[in-house]
C-alpha cells in the first residue's frame, strides 16, 4: 500500500523477503568488517592516520564507509577495561597515586577504589564525551559544526585513547607506570589538537591557544565531576 506525500510516494506497509542465512553469507559478513575500504579495518586506518578526515567522512558523504563509532567505543572500551583487569587495576591505582606524592597513609582504601573502577569504567570514560565535546563547540561555534557532530568528534577521540591506554598498559608492564603515563599523557594531547586541526582545517596560532584553554577547563571539569563521584561513592561505602 503506498501514498502521496509531496511528489513522493512512500509505501507505508512492505513486506520484506529476507533470505536464510547461508555459510557463505555468514562468511562474507565476517570478512566484511575487514575490508579495507570501509568497515572496521578501514576506520582504524584512518583514525591513526587521517583521524580528522575521518570524522569529516562521517558527518558528510562518506558514512556508509565508516565503522559506527558508537559500536567502535563499545568494542575498544571492552578491550581497554579487559587489558587493564588482566594488567591489575590495584597496583595501578597504587602507582598513579604515588606518582602525584600522595602518603600512603593518606590514600583511600585501594579495594574500594578499584571496585568503583571496575563497576563505572564505562561511565567514567564516556562521561568525558559530552564535557569535552562542549568545549570543543564552545570555543570553535564559527566551524559551522554543531554540538552533536562535537560530540561525534570527541566520541573518536575516546576510541583512540582507549587504543592508546591499551598499548599503554601493555608498556606499563615493562616500565615504570609514572613514565608510562606521562608519554601516554603526553601523546593523547597531541593526537586531540590533529585530530581537532585536521577535522576544521585550521592550524593558525590562536586557534591552538584557544583550543589549549577549551581543553584545559574541559579536563579541570572532567576531573572535579570524576572526584566528586569517587569521594561519594567511597563515602557512601565506608572507604573514607
């Protein structure tokens, strides 16, 4: 049954011939994914190599080529979260805290703390898309990009630090984990301003400074609502 709406007619009921699945079905989804001009494969080239014309391929002509980067924050979220367990998240917790001076008799109970990490990573890590993704839209509103398709960008962003603290712990394991962090500190910033260069085309000084400030008071809220969530949790779980 169709009908007129404009010029157009749209068929309200259709009824769809979906085939059995056979095995070289199955097998051709499967290989698929690791085309290398589009799919799974194909989005990790380019988003450690052209990270932002990937996002630009995203948001215009080029979508069905690219991995969903929602499914992909699903996917390299797992396997950050798997790699950090394996790597023990307690000595972790211990080293980065002695890494910024704390006395260990002033550090909260670390089982409590690895626990929270543990049961919210998901939460802590995809919390930062949207602060981030703020910031971004606030301090480059004449890009034409809207805060969504920010937050687009930002959600890339986290799929390529969670590669990168994936590769992180796996040096932690074989160096010390506070220079391991620093690196990997260090990296992340500068894989953020070309992702964020690439994708508006700009590279002018003050589009760096004022994009340094944006990523700065992003962080600094990022890290005050993450503190404010641990001090509650342990609060609340007898760990302070």
């Amino acid at each position: 049954m169709k009908k007129v709406v404009g010029q157009y007619p749209i068929t309200v009921r259709e009824e769809r011939n979906i085939k059995r699945v056979s095995f070289v079905h199955f097998i051709t989804d499967a290989f698929g994914a690791f085309n290398l001009e589009r799919g799974l494969v194909y989005t990790f080239k380019l988003l450690f190599s052209k990270p932002g014309y990937l996002v630009h391929l995203y948001l215009n002509e080029g979508r069905f080529k690219i991995f969903n980067p929602f499914r992909l924050l699903l996917l390299t979220t797992a396997l950050s979260l798997f790699l950090f367990y394996l790597a023990g998240p307690e000595s972790f917790i211990e080293g980065f805290s002695a890494g910024f001076g704390a006395p260990k008799e002033d550090m909260p109970d670390t089982q409590q703390l690895q626990q929270m990490f543990l049961d919210w990573y998901n939460l802590i890590l995809w919390i930062a898309i949207p602060i981030y993704g703020l910031f971004s839209f606030l301090f480059n509103r004449k890009s034409g990009y809207n805060y969504a398709e920010h937050m687009v960008m930002q959600t890339f962003h986290v799929c390529a630090l969670n590669v990168l603290s994936v590769i992180g712990v796996v040096f932690g394991l074989m160096a010390s984990s506070t220079i391991v962090l620093i690196v990997l500190l260090c990296v992340s910033l500068g894989y953020y301003f070309w992702l964020l260069s690439g994708w508006l085309g700009q590279r002018k000084g003050l589009f760096f400074i004022k994009n340094i400030v944006g990523y700065v008071l992003g962080n600094v809220i990022y890290i005050l609502i993450i503190s404010l969530a641990m001090t509650i949790y342990l609060m609340s779980s007898g760990g302070l």
